[in-house]
C-alpha cells in the first residue's frame, strides 16, 4: 500500500495546472517535439539527460503523469521561485556535486507514496553540447528504489538554449523514451552495468548530430555569453581576454572575432569548426600547463567574494581578495582549500562558483568583474583524473 505524501495531491494538481496552461508556451519556442509517451503504471523513476534550466518544462510537456523533480537546492533558496517549487510542485532538493542521502530518501519517500520521481543525473548542464558524467551512485539507486526505470533523451535544446546564451533560439527539439526497464531486469543488473545502459540512453553530442542533420537555430545575439563558456584565445593564447557581443567573440589582447553562425559553427572554420573543438582544445591546453606549471599558480582572477553558504539562504562573508588556484590549492585572499580537501567544484547559472569541503562546509564565489567559472572546474576534474 502506497504512503502519502504530505501535499501529494497540491503537488499533482500544480503540476496538472502548469501543463496546460505553461509548458504549451515553452513547446512552441524549442519547437519541441515530445515523442511517444510510454504505456507504464507509475510510480516510476524516469531519468533525462540535462540540456538547459527549462528541461523540467520539456519533460512536463513529454510525460502527462505528474512528476516529482530532484532540482538543486540553490535553486529552492530563491525567495519566491524557492517556495513555489517546494510548496506548489514539491520538488526534491540536491546538494549539487556531492552525494546526498536526503535526496536518495526523498526520491525513494515519493516512490513509495506513489509519485513518479524526475531525476537529471549530470546534475549540470553541459557547455559544450555533450552529455556530462553523473554520479556512480546513480544505478544504485535506480536499482535499490524496485520501480520501472523510464530513460527519456532531449536533443537539440542545446543549441536552442545553451548553458552560456541568451534567450530561446528558433530551430528544433526532440525529445523520445530510450528505455522502460522492469524492477526485476534491474535487480539482475549491477550498478555499474545499470550506469552504463543511462549513460548510452542519454547520450548526446550536439555537434555530432548538426554534421548528421544540420539545423539553423535562429536568433539575436547569438555569440553573446561565450565568454562564460570559452576562457583561451587561440590566436594570441590569454586567458580572460575574449568577450562575446552580438554574433561575434573577440579577444582584446591580439584582436581575433569569430563570428558565431545559425548552426552553432564559426564562420570560415575559424578559429575552430564550432564551440565544442574550442572548449576541447582550450581543455587540452589546460592540461598542459597544469603537468607543466611543477607548483607555480595556473589561474587567478581578481576582485573575487566568498561565501560560506548558512541555513536557507544564508551567504555568510568569508573571504575577499585575488582567486588563485595552483595543483595543490586553491585561494580566494587569505582563505586557503588544499584540493585534496574539497570533494567537488561545480557551478551554479554561467559563473557562480560552488566549493564542498571534506568536512561538511559549503561555499559560493562571486566575481564583481566579468568571470569565467569554467576553467577553474576543468582544472579541477584534470587534476582529479590525475590522481587516480
């Protein structure tokens, strides 16, 4: 017999009311085609790979049974949006980057009380058009829950709205069920071979699928925000030095402008195809340095704040000063983390540093100056890969 949730029917009728009367607004401006919805008796656990900050609008859109979404817990800080999605929607808070037993109890409280649950594995969305890595812990889950595990793939959203971008570009999304998986197939699954069958259901390149099929994304400003995305000229080889204004980036140091096009390709090819070969080779370079820098800083950045994140939606002042980050630490003015000690850094929006330290504590960066947050987690997972 299924437990109530407390709000379980406030939560389904939200969910109902929003369908109907928002999620047609955000069908029409992806263009966005759901596929077949699956036969199945909830509950259910479904999981999708993460494009943009509106996927829980394309899933509602995709699924008519009500879902219950596991969404960042910084985003159930805000004051009003915060409330709205707990007391209305009964969303599922997660401690981005860092395993958190309360989300597992959550999903599994909302299961057993017959909610359909909606998890987004990666967690983040991608900068570069492709899916991203998610938690082991994940196929565990899936497995320990004893529901039908339902995989649902969103492609082309990232062009339509990237990470780093302005405004919903007219092209085209799709959405389709990947996978239904009964409890009793997965129960005769490991979790890692249950990781591996999400991670190929949801996986998606971007740019893979516009050599394929190529599809114009129109809309203004196209380049505009890429800078939170791209960190290196190639031309001249500064970090910090592009800005991104209309359709075009430019570096200030050596003058490079490559125009972004309807496809999400540099005209010309240069300096690279697309995006995602810049973000690949500014990531090689990266590693480079890294290997080679034998101690000495890698990056900084000045004017940087840091926050140690108290109850709700405390921001508690707990350094100011040049952010520095070398292969053993990172610095934000006489505030010091050794690496080893910090168990994740993701980011929150385009640039908003998230640190989780070993023992417990959280905190937030913000920059008063124009800021890549990128290049710090890509030295971060470079030298996590390292060490194994």
């Amino acid at each position: 017999m299924a437990q109530q949730v407390k709000g379980g029917r406030r939560h389904a009728l939200a969910y109902r009311v929003a369908r109907a009367l928002v999620t047609p607004y955000f069908v029409r401006r992806f263009n966005f085609h759901t596929g077949a919805e699956p036969d199945i008796a909830g509950p259910f656990l479904l999981v999708i790979n993460h494009v943009t900050e509106l996927d829980f609008m394309l899933a509602g859109a995709a699924f008519s049974a009500p879902l219950a979404f596991v969404v960042g817990d910084t985003l159930l800080t805000a004051p009003v949006v915060g409330w709205l999605l707990r007391v209305l929607f009964g969303m599922i808070p997660k401690n981005k980057g860092i395993a958190d037993a309360g989300t597992a109890m959550g999903i599994l409280r909302r299961l057993r009380g017959g909610q359909n649950v909606c998890l987004f594995p990666e967690g983040n969305t991608c900068f570069d058009g492709r899916t991203g890595p998610f938690p082991q812990g994940t196929g565990s889950l899936a497995r320990a829950v004893g529901v039908p595990l339902v995989t649902y793939r969103i492609s082309g959203a990232y062009l339509a709205l990237p990470r780093w971008g302005r405004g919903i570009r007219t092209g085209r999304t799709c959405g389709q069920v990947a996978g239904v998986y009964p409890p009793d197939k997965l129960k005769a699954m490991t979790p890692g071979e249950i990781n591996a069958l999400i991670a190929r259901d949801l996986s998606v390149d971007a740019y893979a699928d516009q050599m394929a099929s190529p599809v114009a994304y129109r809309g203004k400003k196209r380049a505009e925000g890429l800078e939170h995305a791209l960190y290196l000229c190639p031309g001249c080889g500064e970090i910090g030095s592009l800005a991104a204004r209309d359709d075009a980036v430019t570096c200030s140091a050596c003058g490079l402008r490559a125009v972004l096009d309807e496809y999400g390709a540099f005209e010309g090819g240069k300096p690279h195809p697309h995006i995602q070969a810049w973000t690949d080779s500014q990531r090689a370079w990266l590693h480079k340095r890294v290997l080679a820098a034998q101690g000495a800083p890698v990056l900084e950045d000045q004017d940087q704040t840091l926050y140690e994140r108290g109850e709700g939606r405390q921001l508690l002042p707990a350094a100011r000063g040049k952010l520095v980050m070398d292969a053993q630490e990172l610095a934000v003015g006489e505030k010091r983390f050794a690496l080893s000690e910090l168990t994740s850094l993701e980011i929150y929006r385009k640039n908003i540093l998230l640190l989780a330290a070993s023992d417990g504590k959280r905190y937030q960066l913000h920059s008063k100056k124009p800021f890549n947050a990128l290049k710090y987690r890509d030295m971060f997972n470079i030298l996590k890969a390292e060490r194994r």
